[in-house]
C-alpha cells in the first residue's frame, strides 16, 4: 500500500485557486469576425499557384501523403527556329487541390523544382459544402496576389549559394596564361665536361 503525501484536498485547493486568479483578470479574446488577427510571417494558410511556372513534372501529386492533387495535361508541339524537328511540351489542363484531405505539410511546395506552388496567409476559406473544397488552378491561382514577398536575408547568416559563387568568381584572378618553357639548347643536355 502506498502512501499519498500532503493534506486531503490539496488538489482541489490548488485547482481553485488558479481559477480565482483567472477569473480577476479581464479576458482577451479577439472577436474574429469583427477583428482580424495578427499572423505571424510566413504563416500557413493556403498553397497558391503560380501557373506558368508549372512544368507538369508531377513531383507535387506524387509526393503529396495525402494525394489530395490532381494534375492532368496534354502534349503540344512547339516550332523552333533552325531545329531539324518540333519540340514537345506540356501544357497544363487541370491542376486540383482538395483541401479537404490537405494536412498543410507543405512537401508540395519544398519539391516544386519550378516555384510553381507557394504558401500565401489566407485562411478564410470555409464552404458549406465540402464538395466545394475541391479548389482548381484558377482558384488557387487568384490567390498569388495575397502571397508575401520572401523574407530579407540575414545580414549575419551565411550567404546564399548564389552569392558565394558570384564572389568566388569575382575573387579570381584572370585567367594567367600557361607558363612558357625553355627549351635548353642543343648540346647544353649532354653530359660532359668543360670546353677547352
């Protein structure tokens, strides 16, 4: 048998008295409909697209854990000039998100080689229905224009690849030219002594 420390009903005390002290302090509540709330940057809300940026490559629906995108498109036909025979691209028809399976993992997003897929902060997006959170790419593409520009590089963090490269490139030397060789003059190579 073990047993309990401390007085019967000291729990409850306590409980209590946590109550009391809440119950003195004015509450903070925001009226969200009438009061917008303040996102933190960077905030999850809804995956924008932008369409020309999409290559169909697929990467999105086939990483996708939820497969909650659905992506259809056809081949065209594209005339290069001076080619000996038409390109082939593809053009995008359709291009779902159904947001009532999304789980906002954003694997999407961070897959994307094309920056086709961004995450914008809008949020209020409710239907009635969840038939209409089935959201097509003209949808979701309206949604670019709330999509935050991307955050300013820390000055105190490392560069970017980018600008390492950049000033590697600036850093070295022009290019100097093979160094010349000496041809020795015919005889000096041989061995001997002295001339007389």
């Amino acid at each position: 048998m073990s047993e309990r420390s401390g007085v019967p009903g000291e729990g409850l005390v306590k409980g209590l008295a946590v109550t009391l002290k809440t119950m003195t302090r004015r509450s903070t509540t925001q009226q969200y409909p009438d009061v917008a709330p303040e996102l933190p940057p960077r905030s999850r809300g809804v995956i924008a697209l932008l369409e020309e940026n999409c290559t169909v490559c697929m990467l999105c629906a086939r990483e996708c854990p939820d497969w909650c995108i659905y992506i259809d498109s056809h081949k065209e036909e594209v005339a290069v000039p001076g080619a000996a025979r038409p390109r082939q691209r593809n053009v995008l028809d359709k291009f779902d998100i159904d947001f009532s399976l999304c789980m906002y993992c954003g694997i999407c997003i961070e897959v994307c080689p094309f920056d086709a897929l961004y995450w914008t902060p809008e949020f209020e997006y409710a239907e009635y229905d969840i038939k209409d959170l089935l959201h097509d790419k003209d949808h979701l593409g309206e949604w670019m224009a709330t999509v935050p520009p991307p955050p300013a590089h820390d000055p105190h963090g490392d560069p970017s690849k980018e600008e390492t490269t950049a000033a590697r490139k600036a850093a070295a030397p022009a290019a100097r030219p093979a160094p010349t060789r000496v041809r020795p003059e015919p005889g000096a190579e041989q061995g001997g002594g002295a001339p007389s």
